[in-house]
C-alpha cells in the first residue's frame, strides 16, 4: 500500500478534523508509547475474567447496566487491579449515570497505572471527559494534555476544543483557504 506524504496527511487531517490546529496531523504515528507500558500485566486477563468482561461489556452496549456493574464487581473480585476492568465499568457507571462512583474507579485505575500506557490513557480521558461535563476545565486540560503527551488523539481533540480561539482561527482560515482555491 501506498504510504502517504506529510503533506497528504495534513489534507487529510484538515478535512477530516477541521477542529485540529493545521499541520498538527493526527493521522502521524502515536507517540510516547512504548511497548512495555502499552501491554503492561493489567492490561492482561486470564481467560475466564476476559470472558466475564466480555460479557459485562455487551450488556453495557444493550443499555443493561446494572447485570454490566454486576459482572464488573464479579470480576474486580477476582482481578481487583485490573486498569481495563477498572476503565470499562467506569464507562458503565457514566452511561448509567453515576459519574462519583465512575471517578472513583478511574481516581483507582490512573493510581494503578500512573496514568502510562493505553489503560493509563484511557482513564485520563474518561476522567477529562467527567472533569469538563462537571465544569473543571483546567483540571480536565490537564487530564487531556497527560493522555495527549501519551499519543492519544482523542484528547488532542478535545485540547483543541478546550480552546476556543484555536479552533475558532482554524475555521477562518480554512474559510479563506476555500475562498482563495476556488475563485
């Protein structure tokens, strides 16, 4: 396959996120990633709490939260320092809407991970994203800024629409890059 330029890239990162500050290119390679902290033993489930975690999961996706939060418990008691576990009943609980029992586990699970690695990033987003719905954006910048500096594009993102004069100067001009190619 044919690999694409930088410039490629930039094109297609100004299209396809118009809210990226341009030439910041999320289709570049993560970075600060490294393979030790990306498949750290946390991440790493035994066979049968995979599958109780799998389970969990698909009645979170059928709206089932409270049979996901029992599955989850069942679980944590078996792998209770489990980051992904920690991160996923997390998700639960935020859909259910019980966002203080939901930072509870990331609070757990950014402790256990030292937010590194793509758990770690995880719970940096999540927890972001529960800062900012609760009107804490420095506190979720800071969050955003840490899952960023870790190659998460996702909280690039949200850095960037965090700041509105960025994005607002993005836009205009991206107007008057339309303008002036298409006279």
């Amino acid at each position: 396959m044919h690999q694409l330029s930088e410039h490629d890239k930039a094109v297609l990162n100004s299209i396809f996120n118009p809210l990226t500050p341009l030439g910041e290119a999320v289709f570049s390679e993560e970075t600060n990633i490294d393979e030790e902290t990306q498949n750290s033993e946390e991440d790493v489930l035994i066979p049968e709490i995979a599958e109780i975690h799998r389970q969990a999961i698909s009645e979170t996706e059928k709206g089932n939260h409270d049979e996901a939060r029992r599955l989850f418990a069942e679980a944590l008691k078996k792998s209770p320092n489990s980051v992904t576990l920690l991160n996923d009943r997390a998700q639960c609980l935020r859909l259910a809407g019980l966002d203080e029992d939901a930072m509870k586990d990331l609070n757990l699970a950014l402790k256990l991970s030292n937010g590194r690695g793509k758990a770690g990033n995880r719970a940096l987003c999540q927890r972001g994203i529960l800062l900012r719905k609760n009107g804490k954006l420095d506190e979720a910048r800071r969050d955003f800024s840490e899952a960023a500096k870790g190659g998460s594009k996702f909280a690039k993102t949200q850095l960037v629409e965090l700041n509105p004069y960025a994005a607002m100067c993005n836009q205009m001009l991206r107007e008057m890059t339309v303008k002036l190619s298409n006279p």
